[in-house]
C-alpha cells in the first residue's frame, strides 16, 4: 500500500486504516448480532420484519340499518349529526365507551326516518365488528365476530 504521494505507507498508518476498517465492519454487522427486539438508532435490526405477524384484527364501530328485506348497510356520516367520516366514528365510539349507544341509535333513528332513500331501514344497531384485515382485503369481508351495542326500530318513531 502506497500513499497518494507515492510513498509506502508506515506501519502505524496501516495498523490505524485496519482498525478503521474493522471497526466499520463491526458497526455494519454488529445488528445481527444482538436479540431481533432490540432496535435503536442509528443501528435498526427492523424488528417488525424480524417476527411473525399476529393475525391483525380490526375494530370497527358503526351504525348499522337494516332493510325489511333483510339486507343491511351502514348509515352515513350525516346521519349521526357529522358530515366528517372520523367524528362519526369518534361519535359512536364515544356513545358505546360511556353507556350511551342506546340514546345515540334513537336520534340515529330520528334522521334516518325523516331522510329520503332510506325508507327501506326498519331497525338500526350501533355495532362493533371485528374483522381479519388481511383477509378481509383477499375478499372474506364477512365479520369474524358482532358485538351489538344497541338495537332499535325506525318504524316505531311514525313513520
């Protein structure tokens, strides 16, 4: 090994480039060598690619109208006095949290009664379902399980 000048290097020089070297080498394997949970910057081991994911569940809370033809759909936004989809969401997750779904699928019931193109709904729940995300995105849109919060007629508001 030569310097740029032409001259060989000494022997403290290359002693210094190896430990300069080595210790580069180090820091770039040095991930691999601890346990795949420990993670800090600026050396990542990525450990949410070093395990197994959890099947990855999703929990979703709605208002639900069902048809007399027994057919169902969600009621929209509007419905729940929001036109903003996350403060629906935040309304019916707020209402179940304190024991007031019950209250909430009343007045749902009041506007879904007086809006035209929903005619069809003679009962809502305010629900939570629980899905399989993954699957759920491979087409099984099904709910892996219902808990139903509140239940309540729309015909009996008079229509």
């Amino acid at each position: 090994m030569v310097e740029a000048d032409g001259e060989p290097l000494s022997p403290a020089r290359r002693l210094w480039i190896a430990a300069l070297s080595g210790a580069l080498l180090l820091a770039i394997v040095w991930p691999m060598l601890r346990e795949p949970r420990e993670d800090d910057f600026p050396l990542s081991t990525y450990p949410m690619f070093s395990y197994g994911r959890e099947r990855a569940r999703a929990e979703i809370v709605h208002v639900v109208g069902f048809s007399r033809e027994g057919r169902h759909r969600p009621v929209p936004p509007e419905l729940l006095g929001t036109e903003e989809v996350m403060q629906a969401h935040q309304t019916v997750r707020v209402a179940i949290r304190r024991g007031h779904a019950d209250e909430l699928c009343q007045r749902a019931a009041q506007r879904v009664r007086a809006e035209p193109g929903f005619e069809d709904l003679e009962q809502l729940e305010v629900r939570t379902d629980f899905y399989e995300s993954i699957a759920y995105f491979d087409g099984d849109t099904k709910p892996r399980a219902t808990r139903v919060h509140a239940r309540c007629p729309v015909e009996e508001a008079g229509r």
